[in-house]
C-alpha cells in the first residue's frame, strides 16, 4: 500500500473514501503534523498508487489496514476514515483490537448504503486516457457528462500522464465498478465497541440521518456525534479547518 507520512510523533492513519485519494487530506495532515503527530495518508488498494488487485470488500480492506499496522510497526495509531474509510474503521474498531488508539469516522454510518456511483462509472467509460493530448482535455470531456465541476476536479486527481505519452488512470475503474455493491455493507449486528470513538457529519450531506443515530449508539454505545456547519459529504474539503480542529480536540482529550 502506497501511503505518504508527514510529520513527527503519534501515529495517526487516514483512511480516504471510496474515488479519492490520500492528497485530499493532506492539508488537514499537515495540521496535525505541526501538533506531533506521523500521520498515515494511505491510498486503499486499487486507489491512487497503491496496487491493484481483483478482490474488493471491507473484509480485504480491513486487512490491508491491520498489515499496514504491522508492517510499519505502528503503535496505538489513531484511525480516521472518512465514507469507505469509515466503513474500514468501524469494521476494525468493533474487533476490540488491542493496538489502536482512537477512531474517527467521518460521514458514513453503520448502515447498509446501496451503491450510487454508477454515473460516475459511465462519464469515466467515455474517456479513453491513452489518447489525451493534455488534462484540459480529459477535464472537458469529463463536463459533458459530470455537471458538478468540484466532482469532475475530484475524479481527474487520479488521471496522470505517463513518460510516453497520453494518460492512464491510477484507480482500477473496472475492478472498482464491479465490487461497488461489496463496500456499502452494514456492521454485523450485535457488533459494539464500547470506547469513545467520534462521528462526523457534514450539515448538508444525507450520510447521516436521524434515523441513523440510534443505530450508532447501538454498535458505539459511547459515540460523539458533530455537525460539520455548512459541509456537504466532502467535509474534509468543504470545512477542513473545523475538521481539522475538532479531531486534534478529540485526540488529545484525556481519559
């Protein structure tokens, strides 16, 4: 697994969603690594310049995470994950682990999220990277079938060039598409993690509903749930500074 580490002290690992890449949190990263902390900006497999593989589910990725772990010999790292990353957290908090340090999941809940993304499955089918002559041209053909230019930008962070010409993806559209079903599954029931651990919520995102809490404090009985003011589901980019913040306030609280 590809990961970039900035900074000094406690570990800390971010666990991106599903489409990203670990630079969207770099620059709450480097906030934290002014305040001693080695954070972990990890690209999930088949994502950004981890490897490619054909198996895509939370049982896998949850076991990247805990060979990560190993592997770097971290001690007690603090775990953020944000949608898919949080789904990845959640998975790994309720098997009561004994070295970890502190959650936080960021826009996702327990609950079973039917996939949504074909859409953009499509818009990427219709450009054909090793033909491009430059990324303003990947990013006007994107236009022409995703309306949202913030998500346009977002998707063509993973098209780079390549020494000989043209553009390949770094995410593995095709294996990504046909697990998309496997990554929305809800936490087995009965499952709990009975520490603190802190939800997220971004104002203006259907992540998380009312409906959702109860189910929260059933598998985190302990839970703190925040609203993000003025955030969507992006919450690390629509109000990084009080994301930022509030996670540093979570860490370091004693217990």
């Amino acid at each position: 697994m590809h990961a970039r580490t900035v900074g000094q002290g406690h570990p800390l690992i971010v666990l991106h969603g599903f489409l990203g890449t670990s630079d969207n949190w770099l620059r709450l990263a480097k906030f934290w690594a002014d305040r001693g902390y080695e954070v972990h900006l990890v690209d999930l497999r088949n994502h950004g310049k981890s490897f490619w593989d054909d198996e895509f589910n939370l049982e896998v990725l949850k076991e990247d995470l805990q060979n990560y772990i190993e592997f770097h010999k971290l001690k007690q790292p603090h775990i953020v994950g944000h949608s898919l990353g949080g789904k990845i957290a959640m998975a790994d908090a309720v098997e009561n682990r004994s070295n970890r340090g502190k959650y936080i999941i960021a826009d996702i809940s327990p609950r079973y999220y039917p996939p949504h993304h074909q859409y953009i499955f499509e818009a990427v089918k219709k450009i054909h990277p090793r033909a491009l002559k430059s990324r303003a041209e990947a990013a006007d053909l994107l236009s022409r079938h995703i309306k949202d230019p913030f998500l346009a930008g977002f998707l063509l962070k993973s098209l780079k060039r390549l020494p000989e010409g043209g553009f390949a993806w770094s995410h593995n559209w095709e294996v990504l598409e046909q697990n998309a079903d496997q990554i929305g599954e809800a936490l087995p029931p009965m499952s709990v993690y009975e520490k603190p651990i802190l939800f997220l919520k971004g104002e203006k995102s259907p992540y998380i509903t009312a409906e959702d809490i109860p189910l929260i404090y059933a598998h985190f009985p302990k839970a703190r749930i925040l609203t993000v003011p003025g955030a969507g589901h992006l919450i690390h980019i629509d109000n990084p500074d009080f994301v930022a913040r509030k996670i540093l306030e979570f860490l370091e609280e004693k217990p």
